[in-house]
C-alpha cells in the first residue's frame, strides 16, 4: 500500500508547513498564531456563584496555617562527638558563627560573602566567643534543671552532683563552681572555673588538649592545666586517669625496658683450683676472658683454656 500526496493542492488551515512554498515564506514561522497577539475577550470575566460548595469534594473547606516552634536552640551538643580533637571542634564552630555572623549583616566592611572558607581569618570576638557556646550547649543540655532552680533562686535537688558546688550563672549565662576562693589571690577563671559534665565527649576532648599541651605529663599536671584553663569537670579524676592510660604516646614513654637474655658463662669459670691460685676479668661481651695466673703471667683465650 502507498501513500500518494498531491503536490498541487495548495497548503490548507490544517497544515502548519508544507513543501509547497520554502520555509522562510511561511507567515507562521515568523509571527506565529494570531491568538498570542489578539487581546482576550471579556467573555471568560463573568463570574458564576458556586452551587452547594460545602458538599463539592473538590473544594478545600478549611484553610490551615501550620508553624513550627523550637523549644531548645538548634546547636545539639551530641554533634560533637563527631570530632576527636578540641581544636576541630572550636574550628569548626568558628566557622559557623563567623558565617552566622555574615547572614547577619554584623560584619560590615567585609570581603567575605555567603558560605566560605574563610582565608582572611577570624576575629578575637570571634575566638573568644567559641569556648563560651559549646560549653553553653553542653550545660542547657546535661544541668538543665540545676540553671532552672539557680534562676529561680531555689534549692538545687540533692540528687544533683552539683550540690555541694554553690553553683552560679556568669554573665555569659555559663555555670560556674561558686565554691569559697571569692577572697583569693587568684585569677577570676580560677576561683569560679566552669563546670564541665565528665561523662560529655567535650570533657574527653578538654583533657586530651590540656594532656597534649603538658606534653604527656602525668595525672595531677594534667588536672592542673584543666583547672588553670578555668574548667571543671565533674569526677574529673577517674576521667583523666582513664585518658591517660588509653594514650598511646604515654604508654609508649612509660613502657617497663626491654631486659637483655645473658649469654652462658664461660668454661674457664668452672675450673676447680686452688684458692687465690688465679684471678681474671671476664669481659663476656668480646668473648675474651683473661685471667692472671699467681706467677704473674697474662693468657687470653677466647673459649677458655
Ligand atoms: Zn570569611
Ligand atoms: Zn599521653
């Protein structure tokens, strides 16, 4: 079966393009169909009142709104148990907050835009405020209750392991140890240090800082870097013995020495004579021996007489 085509007969309304005629003459091709550049008439404006809407399946019968409050701020302190090391992790908040900052538009007069890495370097402002939230996080979370009862100036529960520490909340809203060095000589960090839950993972990675940064000293030098730093932890000690003795760097330091497998004595040693006949020196690590005999001559022998 073949399909014949009539060359002859003229293009019609149905066909968009025929090979009658080249396709640059076609008027179609250059304006298109008249109903993109006709005005719309104003038939379609009429409007027609709804017949039973209530029952009309297709008809939304309520229109809700929803919004999402968070009760608690969006920092969770378990995302730090994603890093090993205190200084990743106060890098990595830096980061953020010098990003926040930029969304912020507190940054003014900075060549820093969006999200970046930043090679221009961070601000002390910014440095300073990094300790400050992580721990802040770390608190919210673990002393909850304890920065409730403080701010409403009540009994803290006797369950609490801070019950003997007076606690109190600093102007950065952190909780310190009140204890009764307020009239020593001492640096202000120090007298009130921040309190540190020993069970967080920012509390293993505050002592391996401070453990590196005596270069691997022992338990009390340890624990008085932390405290100097202006921190507490919370059974701190067990924690820090813990650390210790899981570093590799002082296990190696502090392994017992290697005890040396003594070679067997030599036969000359053995030989029955009489007293103060002959004295020698063994030198076992040359294989030499030499002896003096009484009459005062010297034989050396490699493997005895
Ligand atoms: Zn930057
Ligand atoms: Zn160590």
């Amino acid at each position: 079966m073949t399909l014949r085509v009539n060359r002859t007969e003229p293009c019609g309304p149905r066909y968009t393009f025929c090979r009658c005629r080249p396709f640059e003459r076609h008027k179609l091709s250059w304006s298109g169909p008249k109903s993109l550049y006709t005005p719309e008439t104003n038939a379609s404006e009429s409007t027609y009142e709804l017949v039973d809407p209530g029952s009309d399946p297709d008809i939304r019968p309520l229109v809700s709104t929803l919004s999402t409050t968070t009760t608690s701020k969006q920092l969770g302190s378990q995302r730090f148990s994603k890093f090993s090391s205190w200084k990743s992790l106060t890098r990595a908040i830096i980061h953020l907050i010098h990003i926040a900052r930029l969304f912020n538009k507190t940054l003014k007069n900075s060549p820093c835009k969006g999200w970046h890495h930043c090679k221009t370097g961070y601000t002390v402002e910014e440095s300073d405020q990094v300790s400050h939230i992580i721990i802040q996080a770390v608190q919210e979370e673990v002393y909850s209750q304890e920065i409730k009862c403080i701010q409403k100036h009540e009994q803290i529960p006797k369950s609490s392991p801070l019950k003997n520490m007076d606690p109190l909340i600093d102007a950065h809203c952190l909780l310190r140890v009140g204890g009764r060095l307020h009239n020593a000589n001492l640096d202000q960090r120090e007298k009130t240090p921040v309190i540190i839950p020993g069970k967080h993972q920012v509390a293993t990675l505050l002592i391996k800082h401070h453990h590196e940064q005596i270069y691997h000293q022992g338990r009390l030098f340890t624990e008085g870097a932390i405290r100097k730093a202006g921190f507490w932890i919370v059974g701190g000690k067990r924690k820090v013995s813990n650390i210790i003795h899981q570093c590799i760097t002082c296990r190696r330091l502090r392994a017992p020495l290697t005890i040396q497998k003594m070679a067997s004595l030599q036969r000359i040693v053995f030989r029955q004579n009489l007293p103060l006949r002959m004295s020698g020196l063994m030198c076992s690590a040359l294989g030499v021996f030499l002896h003096v005999e009484q009459e005062g001559a010297i034989h050396t022998a490699n493997d005895g007489p």
